[in-house]
C-alpha cells in the first residue's frame, strides 16, 4: 500500500524559505517509472501544481514559481524534497506530495494527506 | 499558463445526473488527451476519479464518466449520492511540461 507523508515546519517567517519533505512508503522512489509531485491549496482555494520530479532529478516547475522552488530527490532515505525561497502570506497553503502513476507524467494519482503551512512573522 | 475554468458550483438531487465543465485553451486541453479529474471531500487529500479524460481508476464508481470537446471537458455524475458532495478539481498537461488545474466546483446534492 503506497503512502506519501509530508513533513516540515507548519510556520515559516516571510522572506524565509520554506522546507518540506515527503517521505514514501510502499514503493521505492528509485523507479524510473515514476514522477513525483508538489501542489498546494492556501485555505478556501483551489489546487496549484508546483513541480514534478522523476528519481534521477529530471524537474519540471510551474512558470509562476519557478524562480524561486527547488525540488529534490533523496533515493537512500525514500524521500523527495520542495524548498520554496522568500516566502509571503500568499504562500500560506496546505503542501500535498504526490505521485504520478508509472510511465505517465500527466497527473497525479496517489496522494499524500497534506500539511499546512503558515508564512507569518 | 492560465488555469482552467470552472464553474464555481453545481447543485442536484438525489438520483440526477450533472455535469461539471471544465474550459481550457487550444495549448492544453484542446492539444492533449490528459485530463483527470480529482474529488476533495473538506479536509482530506484530492482523490483521482478520472484521468486520460475517460477512464476510470480502479474503485471508482461507474457513475463518474468523463469526455472532451474541443477546448473544453466534461464531469459528469450519474445516479446523483449524498456522498458525491465535494469540491471537484480537473486538471490538464499542457505543452512545455506545464501541469494546470482548474478552479474547483462545489457540488451540492439537495
């Protein structure tokens, strides 16, 4: 059974960066058929992909965050990371991990649980 | 890329059918056949109901069906349950390697 966990600080102070890990469990990160996943969702809104990776590091972001989100890939620890610099109010959201299903970079289909995260001094 | 647009809610009874649109470019929609569709009940995570526009992931109920024309795709809910109420959410690849979603719709069963 796939499980995808975030975890990291539920506030950050603004023009910090923000930190997060997803760690998975039930299917190794290693696989070269998969993606894996950021999107957020500030509170009352709608869903905002923010990048994909694949386990060799091959990224892909959304134009609009692009100059400031950094994605990684921990294959020992079964991990993937989002670091998103310089942060403001409007990047408080919950933070979800996610996967792409094998051979398709075109959606998600599992999905971690969320974690919200605050940006406020 | 701009997202997707929804219409913000959709309402109907027990038993009815509905649709939920979802209007994109000739970049995205129009130009791919990947479109997915995900359920959000409050609180929880996004749940894949439809991808590639069509087809169903294992589990999900016959009642959910998806199509596409031209710019735009469709959500329809069949055979209407208390249980379907959530926010409903597509999503489109675009070129570029571009994920974009739609605003979400709010579906209440009266």
């Amino acid at each position: 059974q796939l499980q995808l966990l975030e975890s990291g600080p539920g506030l950050v102070k603004p023009s910090e960066t923000l930190s997060l890990i997803c760690t998975v469990s039930g299917a190794s990160i290693s696989s070269s058929t998969y993606y894996w996943g950021w999107v957020r969702q500030p509170p009352g809104k709608g869903l905002e992909w923010i990048g994909s990776i694949s386990y060799s590091g091959t990224v892909y972001y959304n134009p609009s965050l692009k100059s400031r989100v950094t994605m990684s890939v921990d294959t020992s620890k079964n991990q993937f990371s989002l670091r998103l610099s310089s942060v403001t109010a409007a990047d408080t959201a919950v933070y979800y991990c996610a996967r792409h299903p094998s051979g398709s970079y075109h959606h998600f289909d599992y999905w971690g649980q969320g974690t919200l995260v605050t940006v406020s001094s | 890329q701009s997202a997707l647009t929804q219409p913000a809610s959709v309402s109907g009874s027990p038993g009815q059918s509905i649709t939920i649109s979802c209007t994109g470019a000739s970049s995205d929609i129009g130009d791919y056949n990947y479109v997915s569709w995900h359920q959000q009940h409050p609180g929880k995570a996004p749940r894949l109901i439809i991808y590639e526009v069509s087809d169903r992931p294992s589990g999900v109920s016959s009642r959910f069906s998806g199509s596409k024309s031209g710019n735009t795709a469709s959500l329809t809910i069949s055979g209407l349950q208390a249980e379907d109420e959530a926010d409903y959410y597509c999503n489109s690849y675009t070129s570029n390697n571009v994920l974009v979603f739609g605003g979400g719709t709010k579906l209440t069963v009266l």
